[in-house]
C-alpha cells in the first residue's frame, strides 16, 4: 500500500481531469447540460480504449477459449491470458498465471470464497470476524454459511467517524478462522488499517480475506504487501466493463480450497459418478468465461498503468480534500458527512445528508442540474442503521472529476436545500 | 426550476413538511404492515383500525422521501372513514392516477373535474414523469393494500 503526498494540489498533478474527459465518450454525447459524473462508487465510465478492446475482440478473434485447436481460438485464449497476467502484474501477484481467478463481480468472487471455505475448511461454531461497513457482498455470504452450517460471525467495531477500533482486535481475533474485510467502505470512505489487522489474524491461524472493490480503482495495490490470502474485486468499478470480476488468492490457500461452480473448463477429468478438478486458476471458472470483459479488463488496466496507480491516488487525494473543504465551507453544520473527517483517512467517495432534505430528493434535484450522485442505502444496511439513517446521498470520484464538479455539486446542493427549506 | 415544479408540488411539500396521520396505533387491535423499498431503504409502517365496516382510524410512520412521505399522507386521508370497497376504489384511482392500473381496472381520468374529485391526491400525477419515483409514491399504498386483503380475509 503505497505511500501518499500530504497536500496534493489538483493544479499540480501529472494529469488533468479535463483531458482525460476527452477518453471517455460519455461525456461528448449531445446533453441538455454537461454530465457531471459522481457515481463512480456505483460503476465508473470506460475509455475508448476499453471499448475498442472488446470491439476488435469480437470483431476479428472470438472464439471459445481453452477448446478448439484451430489458430483463431489459439489467439483468443492467448488475448484472455494476457489480460489474465496483465491484471496479475497490476496487483504484484507473484504467480499471475495461476493466482487470478476471472467471476463475474465482486460479488461472486466473495460468494465463491465463502462457499469453497464452507465446504470442508469451516464447520459449526467457527468464528467468522467481518465489520460493520461491510457492503452487503462481502456480508450476507456469511450470513448465509452461519445460518446453513453453523458458523459464528463477529464484527470489528468502529468509532463515530467510521474509523474501525482496534483496541480489542486480539480478543476479537483470537480463534477466527476467516477474518474478511473491505480495504475501503463504499459508504464512509475509511480507508482500513488492513495490513494490520491481517498481521494480527495470521497470528491466529485465520484465511485473511480483502474485498478491494473500492480500493483498487483508485490506489496502488500489491497484494505481496497487503497480507491477504483472498482478494476480491470488481471490473467495472475501475474504468473496465461489467460482467467481469477478479479473484485474487496465494497459492497455497487457492490450491487448498475445493471449487465453487461446476462445469465445463473447472475439470481434469469425469467419470460416472466423480471428477478431477482441474488445476489452478481453471478450477474456479467453470463454463465460457467472460471473454470479451476479461480483455477489457485488461485494456482497462493498461489505461490506468498509463497513468500511473500513483498519480491516481494523488489526484483520489486530492479531489477529496477540496470537496470536503468546499461542502463544509458551504454547508457548515447544516450537512452531515460521514466518515473520517480528515481527507487522508479516506478515499474514493463522500456520503452526507441534510436534515429536512432526504437523499432521494437531493439527488433527485441534482439530477435535473445535471449531477449524478447516489441515494439509497450502498447495499449497507446494518450500517445504515447504525447511522440512524434509511438512506444517505453519496458522491463518488474517479479520473475524470475535476473541481468544476464538485462546483457543480456544491451549487446544486444548494438548491436542493433552498428549494426544501 | 424546469420540471421541478411537476414532482414537487405544492401539496406534495405541504404533506411533506408536515405528514397528516403521522403515529403508531397500538397493535393489535390495530392491524399493521410495514413496507420496505429495498432499492432505496425507505420504509413506511401502516396501522389501521378496522371497525367491522370501515377504516375507523389509519396513521403511518416510517422513514421515506418527500414523494413517499406525502404520498403516504395523502393516502391516509383519503381512505380514512372509507369502507372497504370504497378504499379499493380509491387505490384504483391512486394507480390509474401513475399509469399503473391493468387495463380493465382502469380508471378514466379525463377531464379536470375528475381531477378535481381526486382532492390532493391529483398532486401525486408529477410523479409520472420521473419514472423512479414511482416506487416512492406507490409504497405505502401497496402496504396499505395488503392489510385490505388481510381484512377481506375476515369477513
Ligand atoms: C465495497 C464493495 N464491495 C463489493 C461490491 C460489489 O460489487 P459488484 O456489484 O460488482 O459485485 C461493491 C459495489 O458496490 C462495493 O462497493
């Protein structure tokens, strides 16, 4: 996890938002206004260059991969295990070839891993330690294995501004055998003190799991570095396609793990009545793969090693400390934001509501100006309730978001909160 | 502001700021359903106290937007003291208000004096044009609906 500068300045950084605008054909399309994209928290834009990936893929090199013999599914299984190894080098997995299993999202890389663990690894009575900010992807899994097999979940707790309290993390962790948790909330924007926490898990004998979902599309990732034994995370959050998530995992946890989905490609060898898994990363993708996403993916990756996951990070950085200032000069104590209140602790997003405008109607309000942000619940209830709170509106940042929008933003909150008052 | 005025109405905002039948009613006897709008996390709770020929009393409580909030109040009112029938016929109305009825239930709502027989709850058509907020108006009314059929169930 990499080191950042303490004051990033967005006239300083080694690109400009503007220009990369220019990469993205969603925002030259014909509109009433300029769209000023905050949601890519939900799902970020993609660069023609992702487009045209998948494109020429389908155009002159589909075929079904790992089957046919002739040359033409030779290059597309050859163009899938480029992306394969590409996304490995992007996250520093020292075993690309075996180590970066392809799912559909994040969702099903965490439903694969709280599933293969469930089948022989964990039994009754077991303790499963996740947080409270969990999205519900990297939740309900194990909430699914407790209710089915028994299993014990207990939650890493954190303060009034999302940060996650360590004081008792011994106890907590003492006898867990999966401990999984976000690198950074989709809701608060905390960023975890993960290493840490995976540090003191292993120290216990427990599978550390990452759901990197939010983390990897906007700062240098290494899983060497990280301390997990699983990671999660999903294509089309970080400027690639959906359809097309990534698992991550060490081989001796991956090769210790039974497979998840049966089928065509997962396979060595079927008789009758019992078969031979295939071996690593095949036997967790089982039937046709996403094909042309994967190569996105990797279009998606080569776009943002351009840029360098460092300066990415600058500009995260950067973004966010002037949104903060500018919501908060505005808004004062008439908005609540979540999370850290100091901008190095966070990343990626801003949640906040007003107290008699509810989020639906702000976004609903910022939508005719233009501004796309989020209202609803994040697919994080328990955290909602927590908060006290049904729903809260949520902008999101990525490359492309410059201080124009967070103008954009500012100035259409404030009408949101005129027109209610 | 272009279009705003269309959703947000002035009685919308009224109902809003300041919900009619707001509150719990001890249940039982009171009959209760909550509703949930998992896309947003809105929830609605209704209560009513049926009397054996109509809906002697209704509230309503939850957390919602400004859309689910009056669409909920306005709802109270207009089905309080109504029978059973009679609340069917006004959610009827309600759904062919936002386009949502089936064709054989709808109701023709063509002139301005069937606008004006609709009340308030004429205020709720906006709706229409912003297709996601359709689940915010209907919520409560689905909640309600259902504690209608719990109730034609008894009798
Ligand atoms: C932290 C986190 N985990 C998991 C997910 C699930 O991603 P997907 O819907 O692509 O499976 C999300 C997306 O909202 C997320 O923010």
């Amino acid at each position: 996890m990499g080191t950042l500068p303490e004051m990033p300045n967005l006239n300083e950084l080694s690109f400009d938002p503007k220009v990369i605008k220019k990469d993205f054909p969603i925002f030259s399309q014909n509109r009433d206004k300029p769209l000023v994209f905050l949601d890519s928290g939900a799902s970020s834009q993609r660069p023609t260059s992702v487009l045209d990936a998948m494109d020429d893929y389908y155009r002159t090199t589909h075929a079904n991969v790992h089957r046919g013999v002739y040359a033409l599914a030779e290059e597309a299984t050859n163009r899938y295990e480029a992306a394969r190894l590409k996304i490995g080098n992007f996250i520093g997995a020292p075993n690309p070839s075996k180590e970066i299993v392809f799912s559909k999202n994040s969702t099903e890389s965490l439903n694969l891993i709280a599933n293969s663990l469930g089948h022989g690894y964990l039994h009754a009575g077991d303790k499963v330690v996740l947080t409270k900010m969990e999205h519900h992807a990297n939740h309900v899994p194990w909430i699914m294995l407790a209710s089915y097999l028994g299993i014990k979940l207990e939650f890493i707790d954190h303060d009034e501004q999302g940060r996650l309290i360590l004081d008792n993390l011994d106890q907590t962790l003492d006898g867990a055998k999966v401990v999984s948790l976000t690198l950074a909330s989709n809701v608060l924007g905390t960023i975890t003190p993960f290493s840490q926490i995976a540090q003191v898990a292993h120290s216990y004998g427990a599978i550390v799991v990452g759901d990197a979902s939010q983390y990897v599309p906007h700062m240098p990732l290494n899983v060497k570095e990280l301390g997990a034994d699983l990671v999660a995370f999903t294509g089309h959050k970080m400027l690639g396609p959906t359809g097309v998530g990534v698992l991550w995992g060490n081989l001796k946890t991956l090769e210790s793990m039974p497979p998840f989905l049966g089928g065509g490609d997962m396979i060595a060898d079927v008789r009758l009545e019992s078969y031979t898994p295939n071996e690593l990363p095949y036997k967790f993708e089982a039937g046709t793969p996403p094909i042309a996403e994967v190569i996105g993916l990797g279009a998606a990756v080569d776009y943002l090693n351009n840029l360098g996951m460092q300066n990415i990070a600058n500009h995260d950085r950067a973004i966010m400390k002037i949104a903060l200032e500018k919501i908060n000069d505005r808004f004062g104590d008439t908005i609540k934001i979540y999370g850290p209140k100091d901008y190095k602790e966070r990343s990626g997003c801003i949640s906040f509501s007003f107290e008699n405008v509810h989020p639906h109607d702000i976004s609903q309000i910022l939508d005719l100006h233009g501004v796309c942000v989020r209202a609803g619940h994040h697919c994080a209830k328990p955290l909602m309730r927590e908060l006290g709170v049904a729903a809260t509106a949520r902008a999101s940042f990525h490359i492309y978001n410059d201080e124009d929008d967070v103008d954009a933003l500012v100035e259409a909150l404030a009408e949101a909160q005129r027109y209610f008052s | 502001m272009q279009g705003l005025e269309d959703l947000y109405r002035e009685i919308i905002l009224d109902h809003y700021k300041n919900p009619r039948n707001s509150g719990t009613l001890e249940s039982p006897p009171a009959l209760k359903n909550e509703g949930y709008n998992p896309l947003c996390g809105d929830e609605v709770t209704i209560y009513v106290n049926w009397d054996g020929d109509k809906i002697a009393d209704i509230k309503m409580a939850g957390q919602g937007c400004s859309i689910s909030r009056s669409s909920a109040s306005l709802m109270t009112i207009s089905v309080k003291g109504k029978s059973l029938e009679e609340a069917r016929g006004v959610i009827k109305t309600f759904k062919s208000l936002l386009s949502l009825a089936d064709d054989h239930e709808t109701v023709e709502i063509q002139t301005n004096e069937d606008l004006r027989a609709l009340g308030e709850l004429a205020a709720l058509q906006g709706v229409v044009k912003f297709p996601v907020r359709i689940k915010c108006a209907t919520l409560a009314w689905n909640t309600f609906s259902q504690i209608l059929d719990e109730i034609d169930a008894t009798i």
